[in-house]
C-alpha cells in the first residue's frame, strides 16, 4: 500500500485521487463575444451592450451527450461545468433570476441535459458556481467588476448589500443541490484581497462576503461526502492550483500535511471559448501535464471551452483525441496511481507513478532513451516488465550493464533495461514494472 497519507477533510476524497482525471466545461454568454471569459471586466461592458448576448444566445448545436462520449473517450472520469460565471448569467433554470438560459432562444435547462449526459455514461457530475456575479444589482462595485472605472463607480455602489447576495447564493446553491440527484463536486470560485491600485472603498471580497461558514454548511447538509474546493475563503476538501505545473505535492501551509490536490489547466490560453486565440498546447505537453500531476499526487481537471452555439471546436477535439489515443492503452499508469515511493528515483527524462497497492512502478518515458535505460536501486525488487502500451515484454539485467563497449557497469542494485532504438508509436511510452 502506498505511503502516501492525506489530510483528512469532509468530503469523500478516496474516489477522486483514484479517477486522477477530469473535465473542466467553461460556457456562458461570454462565448458569444469569443475574447475570453472575463470579456465583461476587460473591457468594462456595460449591462445594456452585455445584455446583446443574452438577446441572441442560441446553442442549437448543443449536445451535452456527445461531449460525454468526448470526455469518456479521453478517459476522463469526472466533469465540473460552469453553472454560474462571474458574468452572472445561469446556465440552469433558476427560481431567483430572469438572467438565466431558459429565458433566452436556448429555451430549456442546459444544466439538466449535461447532468443527465455525463451521468449516463458513468462519468461523475460536479457544478462550478462563481461567487462573483457582476449582473447582480446587490454585488457591489470593486477593484474587477466592471463599472469599476465609471465616474460614478461610488455612488452606483450606494444601496447595494452583500447580505441580500450572500442569500441569494445560498439559494441558488440549495437549487442545484436539490434538483439534479447526487453530485460529486462543488467547485466555488474566487476571493480576492484588496488592490492597493484602487480606492479603499473597493475591497476585496471573502468569506465575510460569500458568508462562506453557512454556504458550506448548506451544502453539506444536503450533499453528504461532497468534495468542496478551498475558494470560497474556507479551508475544505480540495486544493486547485491555476495554470501552473506543480513540481512537488502540494502541502498545508501550516501543519506540512499532504492535500488533495488537483491542477486545473487549459487547452489554450483561455477558459472560455476564444476563437482567435493561438497559444494551444501541443500533444506532448499535454500529456506530460497529466503525468507530471499525477506522479507528484494531484489529479488534472483539464478545460474544454464549447463555442456559442454548443459544440467543442476542431482544436479541442483533436486535443481529447490526444488523450483518447494515449489513455486507451496507458491508463493504467494514471487511474489508481500516486506519487512513487521515496526509495525509487526517476532516472534522467523519466516521471514515475506507482499503484496505491505498491505492486506496480510505471516509468514514464517522457526523453526517450538511446538502446538502455539504467534505474539504479530497482534489481532486487523487479520482477517482470513490459511496455505498457502493448504489453511486450522488455528485457533487463541486474546489477550490471554491458553497452559492448569499453562502457561495462556494474553496480549493485542497477537495472538496465534494454529498449527499441527507435520509440514505440506513443507520445509518452510507459514502462510498467511488476514488484516482487
């Protein structure tokens, strides 16, 4: 069994660090404009020209059961959508807003269709909701809303309480919680401290805001065991360090206990739907970020940003296709697997994972070697190996290696394994070592 011991929280977490892999689904109105998904707040849009979105908001090629067979293929094993962005607008049939999608040309609750989808081909649902909402008229005007810079920013803010929006959160979360079965995972975003930049009155928000303690507690009254991130100003289940690559599992920052973690990333640049945007990520990378989350402890929430009238864009597909193709034969070096134990070192160019019952090492090839791989420590515990993707057998020797040269090594403990000089028809090839 592995060594590996996490902080113990509320939510049921032993299911998540197993499926390691999942979806992220941003789509709103901001996929209409196709700027980002803080279009709003960059270019300080007022409600009346945002509300063009709204008017014409029509995904009539939205077909949540495809994306699932997308998802699924990719070997992604949960999936978190965007019920509520910062934007405001709902994607789900609210009792407590007229700015929602079945009061647009949509007509219908987009929510109930991706829940029903994703659940239907066994993949776990989760909900994102912003606690940032900049439509809402009781949010008041700070350092990112988008009035932000309007002459009369101070006097707009007159009126506004964040007590009455605290509420209507509470609300709208009782809503998603009640109406749409079991669900898995609630993903909050954000709070932010106060900008030095701006005037003091526009504070940062927190969880005296979000009155975070009794959002929570809602949410775990009626989703028992859900996961719940650490966004909402509240220590929970879950860390989520953004568009960044960890490079060691990540800690508590008080007490030094491992977390469970999950590194949230994009295809591209963007969360939302940008059409012109180019920085797209290449095969292999996104490979690596999947291994090299997970061989340090943390599971990959991977986005996807569908266009505005509801299906996922050539480059998104040819990036789950990138997935598909390697998870079908390697996944077993991700499902189930953990950061390997201390005692085994990752030989130059290589990550490894190792299975939670300690009984397989999967060295992950992400430099493929020249003719051998040496893995200094490993001859008195292997057993058997073979490549992972087609299960070849790959010879080894123990405790020396003979390059037929003047280059013979001997050293206790070595194995060398001896590899095809040109690299198997994977991105990443993977090494699975059975233990004795």
């Amino acid at each position: 069994m592995s060594s590996y011991v996490t902080r113990k929280t509320p939510g049921e977490t032993e299911w998540f660090r197993n499926d390691r892999f999942g979806m992220f689904i941003h789509w709103g109105l901001y996929v209409m404009p196709a700027r980002n998904e803080w279009i709003k707040h960059i270019e300080c849009i007022t409600d009346e020209k945002y509300d063009k979105y709204f008017k014409y908001f029509n995904p009539d090629m939205y077909d949540p059961k495809d994306w699932a067979k997308k998802a699924k293929a990719a070997g992604m094993r949960y999936v978190v959508l965007t019920t509520k962005h910062h934007e405001g607008f709902c994607m789900f049939d609210t009792k407590y807003t007229d700015y929602k999608c079945t009061n647009t040309q949509a007509g219908r609750d987009l929510v109930r269709e991706y829940v029903d989808a994703f659940r239907a081909e066994g993949i776990r649902v989760g909900f994102y909701y912003s606690v940032i909402d900049w439509h809402h008229p009781d949010f008041t005007i700070d350092q990112i809303h988008p009035r932000r810079y309007d002459k009369d920013a101070f006097e707009q803010n007159q009126g506004r309480d964040m007590k009455r929006y605290a509420e209507y959160m509470r609300n709208q979360v009782r809503e998603l919680l009640t109406n749409y079965g079991k669900i898995d995972i609630l993903w909050f975003d954000f709070s932010y401290k106060k900008d030095p930049n701006y005037p003091d009155w526009m504070k940062g928000k927190g969880k005296e805001d979000w009155e975070s303690e009794e959002l929570i507690a809602l949410a775990r009254e009626l989703q028992p065991g859900i996961i719940i991130d650490n966004r909402a100003d509240i220590e929970q289940d879950l860390w989520t360090p953004e568009q960044y690559q960890m490079l060691e599992w990540v800690k508590h920052p008080k007490t030094g206990e491992l977390v469970t973690w999950e590194a949230c990333q994009t295809f591209s640049g963007s969360w939302g739907y940008h059409r012109d945007e180019a920085s797209w990520k290449s095969p292999k990378m996104l490979i690596d970020m999947l291994i090299n989350t997970v061989c340090i402890g943390g599971n990959l929430l991977m986005n996807v940003g569908p266009t505005a009238r509801g299906y996922l864009d050539y480059r998104a597909e040819k990036a789950l296709e990138v997935y598909a193709d390697w998870m079908k034969y390697n996944s077993r070096s991700i499902y189930g697997c953990t950061m390997a134990e201390p005692e085994f070192k990752a030989p130059r160019g290589t990550r490894l994972t190792q299975s939670e019952d300690g009984k397989r090492l999967y060295i992950h090839l992400i430099e493929y070697p020249y003719a051998f791989l040496e893995f200094e420590g490993l001859g008195d515990k292997i057993d058997y190996a073979q490549f992972l993707h087609d299960g070849s057998e790959i010879l080894y020797t123990v405790d020396s290696v003979d390059h037929f040269s003047e280059a013979h090594t001997e050293k206790a403990g070595l194995v060398a394994f001896k590899l095809p000089a040109t690299q198997p028809n994977t991105l990443v090839p993977v090494i699975e070592v059975f233990l004795k």
